[in-house]
C-alpha cells in the first residue's frame, strides 16, 4: 500500500493549500505493518508532531503537517487507499485457468463429437466382415445390413449433436464463474474476457480509477 499525497490531481489524496507541493509526501504500510511517512522533497516541509521530518514511522495519533498550517488526518487519508496492485496481481491465475479449462471443455468435446459422429459409420464395416465370416448372406442379414447402413448415419449425426450440446452448458458454469471472480478487486466491476495483461497496461480501472498497476 502506498498513498501519495499532495497538490496535484494524479496524487491518491490530493490537499488544496497553497504551502503543499504538487508532491509533497507518501504515506505507505510496511510489511510488519507499521505506517511509513515520507517527505518528497516538499518546497515547505512535513512535519510529525512539530518536528520536521524526512521518513518517520507514524501512529494514527500522531499530529502531522504538511507546510505552514495543513493538518493531515491520518485515518482519511488511509480511506483513500487506492493502491490495488497486489489484489489485480491475483487475477492473473483466475484469467489464466479460465482460458486453460475453456480449451479443455472445447477439444475434448470437439474430439468426443467426432468419435461420436464416426463410430456408427463403422457398422455397416463391421456386418460386411460378419457377412464374410458367414459365407452366403440370406435375405434377413441382407435387410439387417441395409437397416444399419441407413441408420448408421443418422445414429452418427444424433449422438454428435447430442455430445455438441453438452458445450454450451459446461461452458456457461465455467463463465459465470469467471463473472464472479474476475472483477476489479476495489469497485466488482466485471473486467470482461479481456487478457489480463491487457488489463495491465491499462493501470488503473476505468470505472473507479483504482490503480492495478503501480509505476516506480
Ligand atoms: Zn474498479
């Protein structure tokens, strides 16, 4: 977490006094958790409990100044965290085995469909070599053999459609699911199918301007 502070717009909290600077300070959590304040090269100083400080670690207590007279709220300024980038990083896996169990469903459906749609048409192949075995055909394996290589087809055509059908269902839970957890991690706003490394280079989300991608 890091929270900059100061006059310009791009800052995450931005203070409108005349004595802050565009970049005046930054506010971020430490691993252990303790809170870092430091001072950007500010023109007029940051000040922790009246002394004028570079990096200090703070307490939500602590009275802190930026320049001549603004007093910083600490707790506001926490409300203002906007640094998603550890939260966005996680979505990389969601996105990645989303598209991993996409392709599965769809080949190995493709590759049942096809063996379903083929086996039947090996029947009549198969009789042909029964017939063979048998010497002469009688005219009741003569109709059977026609029965089958009609039907054959048809039986292919129905098991394969039957099989196709089962995509669309298997798919649909796959993307709800995807719906549910592939959002913005600060506002849950869907991020559509898009590669999440598209979704890098955008930076920040456009609906609520969380940033995903912090610049160093
Ligand atoms: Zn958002």
């Amino acid at each position: 977490m890091r929270i900059k502070i100061g006059k310009a717009n791009d800052n995450d909290y931005v203070v409108n006094n005349p004595y802050v600077s565009r970049h005046h300070a930054q506010l971020s959590r430490e691993p252990g958790g303790c809170l870092l304040l430091e001072d950007l090269d500010s023109a007029n100083g940051t000040f922790v409990n009246e002394i004028q400080i570079m990096k200090k670690r703070i307490t939500p207590t602590d009275t802190v100044r930026l320049g001549g007279a603004f007093i910083l709220n600490i707790s506001e300024v926490l409300k203002s965290r906007n640094d998603y980038s550890n939260e966005f990083a996680a979505l990389k896996v969601i996105y990645d085995t989303y598209i991993e169990q996409k392709i599965k469903i769809q080949s190995s459906n493709q590759f049942k469909t096809r063996l379903f749609q083929s086996l039947p048409f090996a029947l009549p192949g198969v009789i042909g070599v029964v017939f063979g075995f048998m010497g002469k055909g009688s005219s009741t394996l003569l109709g059977i053999s026609l029965f089958v290589a009609v039907c054959a087809p048809t039986m292919g055509i129905y098991l394969g459609a039957k099989q196709s059908a089962k995509i669309p269902r298997q798919l649909q839970d796959l993307a709800n699911q995807f719906k549910i957890d592939y959002v913005c991690p600060k506002c849950g706003t869907f991020l559509g199918e898009l590669p999440w490394e598209s979704l890098a280079n955008k930076k920040q989300c456009p609906s609520c301007k969380a940033k995903w991608v912090i610049d160093e």
